[in-house]
C-alpha cells in the first residue's frame, strides 16, 4: 500500500490557507452616540411685524403694556378699508362691538361725549358722569384715582409718549387734551417725568427702557383726527412696525392695544406673541366690551388693584392666550 498521507495533509494546509485569505462581508460601526434616527431640530419662530400673533405661549408674567391711540372712527371706516391695520386685525385680535365711554360699564348709556372724556374713563374706569370730565376743555382736571397714580404707588414706570418736542407736561400740540397724565391732580407733581416725545419712543425700546406702562399720542395730524384713513394707515404702520420687529416684543411679555377713543363700536386691534392668528374678541353674556375693560386688562396684566367700574368689566385678558 502506498503512503499518501503526506499528500492530503498538503492539500488539506492549502485548503487552510484559502480561507483564511477569502474576504469577508465589512461591517461599518455606528459613530458612539449618534442615534440611528435623530429628530431635526427647529429653532421656535419669533413674532415680527410679519407674523405679530403666533400663538406662542404666555408669558409668566406680563412686563410691559403699550397703548396706541387713534380718533374719531368706527369700527367699518377703518377695519376694512384700511390695508395695514385691517391686516393685523385679521393676524391679531378685535372685537367688532367695543364701546366708547357714552357707554356706562353696564352697558346703559350715560351721554354724547368727545374725546377727552373717552381718554379719562380709559385711565380711571369711570363714566364722565362721575369723573367730571365731560368735554374738551385743555385745562378740566380731576383728582379721581387713575392708573398713573396706581402705577406711581406699586414703584412701576410709565410714559406718556407726546408727538411733540420736549419739555413734559407743559408742551402744547395738536390734540394735546388728549394726553390722559395731564387730567388727574394727584400726579401733577411727578407730571413732567413721565410725560416725553413720542420720538424717544423706539429709542426706549431699543435699549431696554420700556416702560411697563406706555400710551401713544400722535397729532391730530395723524391719527385721524384731521387726516385721511389712508394716511392714518401709514403713520400707524410707521410705528407699530419697528415695535413688532423689537427684541422687545419678540421677548413675548409685551401687549399692545391699538384703540380709538371713539365712536362707537370703535376700531381695535390687540397684539401679542401670545394670541393666536384671527381672534375674534365678544363676550356671551354680561357687560360689553369697552373702554373699561380695556383699563381692567391693563390692571390685571400688571397686579394693579381694580378701581372705578373696571371691576365690573368684562377682561380681555383670556384673548391673550392660554397660559
């Protein structure tokens, strides 16, 4: 018999040797810690002057109010035919029914009166039949309470912004008994510090010096007092948009209101980061909207105690989204 063994056990080692060397299938690691399906993440939008109302959520606490004022139009002369401001209503928040200060808190009618009375029942929550300022008489006062004494007594700032050079409460313009501060006895003394230029306005803004509390007084000039709709619509384009693009209000704790002191129903318009797109403002029941739940609003969102009749006042501050 012939030895073969040393034969196989070479072809067996050659065999060996190819395996070895046959390439096999090539795993590709997964980088540590890098999730096989990460989500992409989206930075949160900001509310702009493109976008003012977005439903973002409420601030824990509301830090500034801004209120800017306009004259002598109702609802369907402004919301409609003017572009700019009829584009934020439909953005924002308005309600169609807002009543001026001829309409007492409970909805009765308490008079036929012009603006100045309007201005008084916005700060101080009374009818003119109450706080006595019942026309347009530069030099009426009064010594009612009112939401610039509210505001000196909790340590909180405020402005009243005047379209007209510096010098506080002694500077007259065009639609001067339009600017509320000037009304009340009880803070005549500090007058002249809260009561500046509507042109150091957006300065304020921009440096992070807006006051919690702020209202906006143009000329008759340009809030429609003496000048067309159309104009009017660009003027108030002119400074709400710088406002809308702040970082201020990006911020999220600013909520503007954008109301006429009269006629009846009155054009409107809220804003905040917080309201959500198209909010249309009514109540179901109870007392209408009104300039007294314009001030009781106010007062809410800045822990003020409720005076006059504001506390019987239906709150728009459920409008401004859900906390």
């Amino acid at each position: 018999m012939k030895k073969i063994w040393p034969f196989k056990i070479a072809i067996v080692f050659v065999l060996i040797l190819s395996a070895c060397n046959t390439p096999g299938p090539v795993s590709t690691p997964t980088p540590f810690n890098t999730p096989t399906n990460a989500p992409t993440s989206t930075p949160s939008p900001s509310a702009n002057a493109d976008n003012p109302c977005i439903g973002a959520p409420t601030p824990a606490k509301w830090n500034h109010i801004v209120v800017l004022m306009f004259e002598n139009k109702n609802y369907n002369e402004v919301i409609g035919p003017a572009p700019y401001i009829t584009s934020l209503a439909n953005k924002c928040a308005t309600s169609t029914n807002w009543k001026d200060a001829d309409t007492k808190v409970d909805g009765s009618a308490d008079g036929q009166y012009n603006s100045k009375p309007s201005y008084a029942t916005l700060t101080n929550g009374l009818s003119p039949s109450a706080h006595g300022l019942i026309d347009d008489t530069y030099s009426t006062t009064t010594n009612v309470d009112n939401i610039y004494n509210q505001l000196n007594i909790a340590g909180k700032s405020f402005k009243d912004y005047y379209e007209a050079g510096a010098g506080g409460c002694g500077v007259r313009f065009s639609g001067d008994y339009h600017d509320p501060i000037r009304y009340y006895t009880n803070v005549a003394s500090i007058c002249d510090a809260h009561d500046v230029p509507l042109s150091t306005f957006m300065t304020d803004v921009n440096n992070g010096d807006l006051p919690a509390f702020s209202i906006l007084l143009p000329t008759n000039k340009h809030n429609m007092h003496d000048n067309s709709v159309a104009s009017g619509d660009a003027y108030a384009q002119s400074i709400l948009d710088p406002l809308l693009n702040s970082q201020a209000y990006a911020k999220g704790d600013v909520a503007i209101f954008f109301v006429w002191d009269e006629d009846t129903p009155i054009p409107n318009v809220l804003l905040a980061p917080s309201i959500a797109t198209g909010t249309k403002i009514s109540v179901s029941s109870g007392n209408p909207i009104s300039h007294f739940s314009a001030l009781r609003t106010w007062e809410e969102m800045l822990g003020l105690p409720l005076i006059g009749d504001a506390k019987q006042a239906p709150s728009l501050l459920p409008f401004f989204g859900k906390p």
